[in-house]
C-alpha cells in the first residue's frame, strides 16, 4: 500500500494540479486557437477524476507493525511498530485519535 507522504502527493495532484492543469490548459489553448482544446480538457480531467478515485480507495497506512514469529498478540512486547515517515517525534502520537498500520512479519 501507500505510504502518507506518497498519498498524500497524489492526493495533492488530483485535487489540486490536475483542475488547475484543465483551467490552464483551457484558457491558454482557446487563446492561442489551439486545435481539440475541449478534448485534451476532458482528457486530463478525467485523469485527475480517475486518480482521486483511486487516491480516495487506497488511504494511506501511518506505520507498520512487525509481528514476532508465532506470538501470543495478548501478552505485550511481542510487535514493534515502526511510524518512520508519520511522526517527526513519538510524542506526536497523542495527538492522533487513530493510526492505521500494515502488519507484517517480524524476519530475524
């Protein structure tokens, strides 16, 4: 799956590049009397809607938990998780009501 800051590039992309990309493309091209203009819009507005759907399917994981070999998940201690990436420092953690992880694991 995605990591946060690969989601939330394309996330950046679709929303915000891919409509401004149209109205740039648009206005420039009707200007310019550039040919199939409205074609090459719809074209990369599509794109964009295509990449936000699959964006808004795909959230991004904040970290990954790797499992010891045949651990008893009731007994502590027995999973590292690793949230390189989401948090600069661990002390931010309480300030998220939750944090989605990829398991994974845990090779000695």
């Amino acid at each position: 799956m995605l990591n946060k800051k690969v989601y939330e590039t394309l996330k950046w992309i679709a929303l915000t590049v891919i409509p401004a990309l149209v109205i740039l493309v648009t206005t420039v091209g009707n200007e310019w009397g550039l040919e199939h203009v409205k074609s090459i819009a719809a074209t990369i507005g599509a794109i964009g809607l295509f990449m936000g759907v699959l964006v808004k399917t795909m959230p991004p994981f904040d970290g990954t938990a790797y499992i010891e070999p045949g651990a008893d998940l009731d007994e502590p201690g027995k999973f590292n998780i690793d949230l390189r990436g989401f948090l600069e420092d661990p002390a931010e953690l309480e300030n998220h009501k939750t944090i989605r992880l990829k398991v994974k694991k845990h090779h000695s």
